[in-house]
C-alpha cells in the first residue's frame, strides 16, 4: 500500500513514499504514477522480493534502481548461555548519547542513503546520528552499550513487536572493530528479548 514517510520526508526536507509491488500491477500502475505525482514524491522505495523476477522487471519499467538487497535474519529462543558475553555491556545512560551519534556518523557507507546518491554524504551521517538519539529517547524499548572503560564503544537497539524482538541500529566505533563487541552487543539484545518472553529476535541487513 503506498504511503508517505512523515519521519524520512521531514528529515530530508523531500517528499519520500513506500510501494509495495502491489502497487505497480496493471490495474494499480496508472493510479499509482498519478498519485506520486499529486504527493509530489521525490523519492519511493519499493521492495521487491529477488526471486520475483516479473515484479523487478516491472520496477525497471518504472524508473526503479536497484539501491541494495535487503536480508531479513531470524533467531528463535534464547542464545545458550554459554555463548553469551555480557562483559561491558550496560543500558544506555543520558551521556552517551553524544558518543553514540559519533560512531553511527562514521558508520558503513555502503547503505542505501549513501549508495542512492541523491542526499548527500553529510546528511547521510545526520539520518544516523538522528536515529541513535531518538532510539535513546524512547524510540527503542532498549539501547545496549559496550563499553570497556574508556567510554562506549558500540550500541545496538532493540524494538518490541507484537510476539517478537527486533534489532534497529548496531554500531561499533573504528578502533573497537574486530575484538567480538558486536557479538556481545547481539548476544545480550537476544538474552534481553528472551526475559521479556519474545519468541523470536529478527535483524535487517542491507
């Protein structure tokens, strides 16, 4: 079902939209295109699922760009105990949040804001300082932090949906990469969501 995106259309300053593939079917396609028009999208995202190749042709037909693959994972239960290191992982304190906006900044870059091309690194690195800060104010149900003593060196934020958990945003600092802090920050959001009797933890890839 198309929609606006208030949160991503109010950052950018832009008129962003959502497709389904629904949306561009035969019947669909012209009220579709006439919508976008009448909104004044400046950008739509659309998913469509990789093996649904008469849906990606269809895309193509439209304007769409392959920008990234998107790859849903899945855990159900509580991670063994014995595979869990909870060493320097704390809740997120009021003063982190400075810290934290400074590691999402210098995040991956192969994401699609960045790989779209049409927003511009600088505000690229905003979208994600943004996201961390409000997923400190209440956004997230839960916001984790490593941190080895000499400050917080990585974050990962965790949703409640319905039955289920859902990690948002994982971020490791530039000299902290390498030594395991994503998988205690991963390990602890799984733990966390088992106590709170969520059957299921999902991550989104890109």
């Amino acid at each position: 079902m198309r929609r606006i995106l208030d949160w991503d259309t109010a950052f950018f300053g832009c008129r962003i939209a959502r497709l389904d593939p629904e949306d561009l079917a035969a019947a669909e396609s012209a009220s579709t295109e006439a919508w976008l028009r009448e909104q004044r999208v400046a950008c739509a995202y659309l998913l469509v699922a990789l093996d649904d190749q008469a849906g990606l042709d269809r895309a193509r037909g439209h304007g769409f760009r392959l920008i990234d693959a998107r790859v849903t994972l899945e855990a159900t239960g509580a991670p063994p105990a014995e595979a869990v290191s909870t060493a320097g992982i704390r809740p997120a304190a009021a003063g982190d949040t400075e810290t934290l906006k400074a590691i999402a900044r210098h995040g991956p870059r192969d994401v699609r804001f960045h790989v779209d091309g049409n927003f511009g690194d600088e505000r690229c690195d905003e979208f994600y300082d943004a996201w961390i800060a409000n997923s400190c104010a209440g956004w997230a149900d839960r916001v984790f932090v490593a941190d080895d003593s000499d400050g917080p060196k990585g974050y990962v934020t965790v949703h409640r949906r319905a039955d289920k958990g859902e990690i948002g945003l994982v971020g490791v600092s530039a000299d902290a990469r390498g030594r395991g802090v994503a998988s205690r920050l991963l390990g602890t959001a799984r733990q966390w969501c088992a106590e709170q009797g969520l059957a299921r933890v999902s991550v989104v890839t890109q």
